[in-house]
C-alpha cells in the first residue's frame, strides 16, 4: 500500500477502506509516513469528507494508537461525559461527584485548559496536594471503593490523534466535522467508556459557531458512538456567555463548592441536572430524565454530592479543607469592581473574549507549557437579560497585579453589552441521541 495512492483515491473523492485508515494512521504514529503527506490527505478530507464508515474507522484507528483503558474490573456501566470546551465551565467539578454520589462509578480521565477555555485538572488542583496521574491501578480501585476517580490523560492515550491534531493546528485543518468527531470520541473509546454524554457548546466561547454546525457535530460523533457499540448521547448548550458567574480557577472550584452545597448559579446548575440525568439513565439507575433529575436534586441539597467530593479529593492526597471553608481558596492580591455607565439590559456577554481576558490575568495558558495563577479571574455580576442600573456593578477582576488588572478592566467594560431590549437567554438548544 503506497500512501500517495490513498492521497489520490480521496483527492478524487472516493471511500478510503478500512485497511488504508489503518494503514495511515499506523504509519503515521510510528513516524513512517511523513508529515507532509498527511496533511495532504487532512486537506483531501477536508474538502471531499468522509462517509460515517470512514468516521468510525479513524475513531478506531487513533483510539487503538495507544492503550486501551480496561475498567472491566469496575462494577455496572462506566459513563463518560466530555465537554468541546467553554468558558467558565465547571460542569464537571459539581458533575462527576454528584453522579458518583448515586453509586454510580465515574472513572474520568480530563484535560488541562488552553487559550481562553479551563480545564479541569487545573482545577482540580486548588486543592493542595491534590494528584492527578494516578497509575491504572490506583485509578480502578478508588473507582471500586468511593465510586470516582478522576486523572489526568496520559501520553499514551490515543497518541496518533494528538499528533494529528498538532498537524491539523498548523495545516488549517481542524474545523471539519468527521475530523473533529473521530478526534473526541477516539479519546472517549480509549478511556475504556461503556456510554458517553457529550455537552456540544455552541456560540461565541466554543468551537462550533452556529446552531447547525453544533448539530452536524453532535450528529456525526453519537452515530460513531452507535457504530462502536456505546451508547452516546449528546446536549447542544449555548455557550454565548460564560456558564455561571465565575471564570478562573479557584473562583470556579468556589462556584462549584456553591452548587454542590445547592446555591449555585441556576445556568450551571441546569445544564449539571440536564447532562447527569442522561449519564444516569444511560447507567441504568434510572427509568426516565424526570426520574433521574430528581435523585440528582436530592444529592445536591442533603450534602451527598458534596461528601462525594471531599471523598475524592482526600483519595487523590489533596487537601480537603476549603470544601467546606472556602475562606482557604487560593485568593488574589486586589480586587477591581467595574460599574455600568449606563441603564438597561444585558445583552451578550462575549465568552471569548472573556475567557482571553481570564488568561490575559494568568487564569489560563498561552501556551502548553505556561504556568496558572489560581487565584486570579473574573466574576460576572450580571448575565443576559439582566436589568442594570447606571453605576451598578458588572463584574470584579481578581488579580496579583494591579496593572494587569487595570488593564483587563478597561477591555471587560467592551464585552459586556448592555441594550434597551431585554433579550432571554436560552442554555440548551436540543438532545440529540
Ligand atoms: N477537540 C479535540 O479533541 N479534537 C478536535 O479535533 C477538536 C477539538
């Protein structure tokens, strides 16, 4: 097999078989085929696509570059949940306990965050001493004893994809949606899930842009989902401002601390109930969402959820002791309020640009290997629809230095968009199974 061929065959916009995905992909993670003919073929594939076939065997291929997580050792059904990635997203942080905290196991391996988006072993580790590579062993039986574990990816975890992704980065690539797809749901197979909830962002913070490309996305990985025998699930949510009010670490491990103790912003906390219920039913705990949504609201108000997730902390060797003080979080030096210079109704909030203002503080990286400042971020005061009045707060920046703040202060005020028409916000457009 000669990979100027298959360059050729999709060129022409023919069906790559199995055998020639394999062939690639394989080649290409061993460093036998060179950088310059893959993306070639990216290209190839990002104008002529690829069938849902062709989908499913690159999932396969790049899952299977690496190893394969076993957790046959955990009880019941292991269901995974990703997110493509938002601003001020702490879903998980209040999610994965609360699902545990109904016995149901949560083996989740998650992701540091990059530009304007977080991650959720960042913040993971305001909680001192908290450690996220956890060997195979040790992942599987905290899993067995408290029901949750949550890990860092490995570098052996679906390897070709990473070096895809880097090269798609770089060749303008990235934004096609059979690429996208096979790219997440080769990690999700690789973490060794029985089902997968996917949360599908759409809007100005997020990936895809528009409605229809979140929906063409969401389609194409629960259809590679149903052809690899895992149930998947998907939930479009907008992310045409932040999720909650806090974007940063320590302040969105406290927001999540809130809405474990059941006073959480109402937007997290939806979209929490919304993708726990489809992780629930889908563990079979469940007969119906309505059903799973009220055990879920239980948990969040008789303290389980938040034992759940002292339980987890205190496995991993972290501390403890800010869950319920949160006085102990990290916090910054100074604090910058920004008032309204004028009356009436929040209109947009620009994630985007909030997320790359949180990082221009030091709550995210530049780069792979930038260093975060924990403490630092922004809080919103006001969300879409919001009445304000002249002079009222809209958010404070929380920062170690005080220029950086200034700074941040005067470009904040330009994303927060206030009009005369009240407009309502709607966070979840549609599930799509
Ligand atoms: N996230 C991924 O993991 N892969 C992509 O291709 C895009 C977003």
């Amino acid at each position: 097999m000669r990979m100027y061929d298959i360059i050729l065959k999709k060129r022409r916009g023919l069906e790559l078989t199995t055998e020639e995905i394999n062939f690639f992909v394989n080649g290409f993670n061993k460093d036998e085929i060179p950088d310059y003919q893959v993306s070639s073929l990216m290209m190839a594939i990002f104008f002529k696509g690829m069938n849902k076939r062709e989908t499913a065997d690159l999932t396969m291929a790049m899952a299977h570059s690496g190893d394969i997580l076993d957790l046959s050792r955990i009880e019941g059904i292991k269901v995974d949940k990703h997110s493509t990635g938002g601003v001020g997203d702490s879903v998980t942080l209040v999610l994965a306990p609360l699902v545990a905290s109904l016995g149901i196991p949560v083996a989740k391996m998650s992701g540091r965050g990059l530009g304007h988006t977080g991650g959720t072993i960042d913040k993971l580790e305001t909680f001192k001493g908290f450690s996220v590579e956890l060997d195979n062993d040790t992942f599987i039986n905290n899993v067995n004893n408290i029901k949750i574990a949550i890990a860092g990816q490995t570098k052996s975890l679906a390897p070709a994809d990473k070096k895809l992704y880097a090269l798609r980065d770089v060749t303008a690539t990235v934004d096609n949606i059979s690429l996208i797809a096979s790219s997440i749901m080769s990690k999700k197979i690789a973490s060794g899930a029985d089902a997968i909830v996917l949360d599908v962002k759409v809007g100005d913070g997020a990936f895809m842009k528009n409605l229809q490309d979140a929906k063409n996305l969401a389609t194409e990985m629960v259809s590679i989902g149903e052809q690899l025998g895992r149930k998947t699930v998907a939930i479009i949510s907008n992310m045409d401002q932040p999720l909650g009010f806090a974007i940063g670490n320590a302040l969105e491990v406290k927001e999540a601390l809130d809405t474990l103790k059941g006073n959480g912003p109402k937007d997290l906390e939806e979209l929490v109930l919304e993708i726990g219920a489809q992780m629930v039913v889908l563990s079979e705990k469940a007969h119906s969402v309505e059903e799973a949504k009220k055990l879920l609201r239980e948990n969040l108000t008789n303290g389980k959820a938040l034992n759940k997730l002292k339980e987890l902390v205190e496995s991993q060797g972290g501390d403890s002791s800010s869950i319920y003080n949160e006085e102990l979080l990290p916090k910054s030096k100074f604090k910058l309020i920004i008032n309204s210079d004028r009356e009436g109704y929040i209109s947009k909030i620009l994630s985007e640009d909030v997320g790359l203002l949180a990082m221009e503080l030091g709550a995210g990286r530049k780069t792979k290997d930038s260093k975060i400042d924990l403490a630092v971020g922004i809080v919103l005061k006001k969300k879409i629809g919001d009445k304000v009045k002249k002079g009222e707060e809209l958010a404070t920046i929380y920062c170690n230095s005080e220029e950086a703040g200034k700074s941040v202060l005067s470009k904040l005020k330009d994303v927060i968009i206030i009009s005369d028409v009240y407009e309502e916000y709607k966070l979840i457009y549609e599930i799509v199974k």
